[in-house]
C-alpha cells in the first residue's frame, strides 16, 4: 500500500538537490530497502526530514510540518492495522462489519494529508497530491474489494459476482 522512494526519486519528484535530500536523511533508518539493497522512505517522511533539515538552521523541526507528518503516519499505521485485521477475516458480513469501522479512517487519512501539503511551496503541493490521490485510491479499491463491493453508475453496489 505505502509507496517508498530513494533519496535520488524524492529528488527528482521534489525538485530539490540530491545531496540535500541524502543530509535531511542522514540518521533516519530506511522503512523499505529496494531489490536493488537501496534505502528507500514514505515521501511524507522525507518531506518532514526536509522540513527539519531547513527549520532554523540549528535542526530544531517546523513544528507545523511535523505535526502534520506524525498525524499522517499515525492514521496511517492505525488503518493498516485495521485493514490487516480485516483481510485474515474469512466471513463476508464480519469484514463488511469490520470495515464500516475502518472506514472513517480514510477520510481522516486524505484530510490529514490534504492538511500536510499546505504551506508547501506549489510544486511539491502538486507531487502530494498525486500521491495523495494514488495512495487513497489504492486504499477506496481494497476496502471495495475486501467488502466485495463494486461500483454501478457511480453507487456501490452489493456483492461482486
């Protein structure tokens, strides 16, 4: 579900120097290492360790950004959890019911991220968003699925065939 990047794709995706995402990086451990053994992190993290890096020149964060990051990370964690319970779910009505419960999480997901690309300057508002819509969508495609839901002239509908 998340989706990771190296410092070299956060760079090229942010249009920020290299070197400057790998000093941001510097001390953070890697959440994913590629096929090819290279560290790789959320964009929301590498964006927070940006954030710090350039707060007041002593390392001290941007209280804002980091605030928005920690409230990403953990709703995000919170839903991940909750959609891994109910994917080991094998009866139909327990899973929709489970999900029901899960669900408000992604829209506190996609508000919490719609809140973390404020104040960020426009080109890297306009990577979040994309991001923002991929990663949600993902997760609206898997709860349909889970639920076995699908869509017919823009309602869901009961039980996939």
């Amino acid at each position: 579900m998340p989706q990771y990047f190296t410092a070299y794709a956060a760079a090229d995706l942010l249009e920020r120097d290299q070197r400057t995402i790998r000093r941001a990086m510097r001390g953070i451990p890697a959440e994913h290492v590629d096929e090819r053994g290279h560290d790789q992190w959320r964009l929301a993290t590498i964006i927070a360790a940006l954030n710090r890096h350039a707060g007041n020149g002593r390392g001290e964060p941007r209280t804002t950004a980091t605030a928005a990051a920690d409230e990403i990370e953990r709703l995000a964690g919170e839903l991940e959890r909750g959609l891994a319970r109910v994917r080991r779910e094998p009866e139909l009505a327990k899973r929709r019911e489970m999900l029901h419960q899960v669900g408000p999480l992604v829209g506190a997901l996609d508000r919490a991220m719609e809140a973390g690309a404020r104040g960020v300057p426009d080109h890297e508002r306009a990577l979040l968003a994309l991001t923002r819509d991929q990663t949600i969508g993902g997760i609206i495609g898997e709860v349909m699925e889970l639920g076995s839901w699908q869509l017919a002239d823009g309602a869901a509908e009961g039980p996939a065939a």
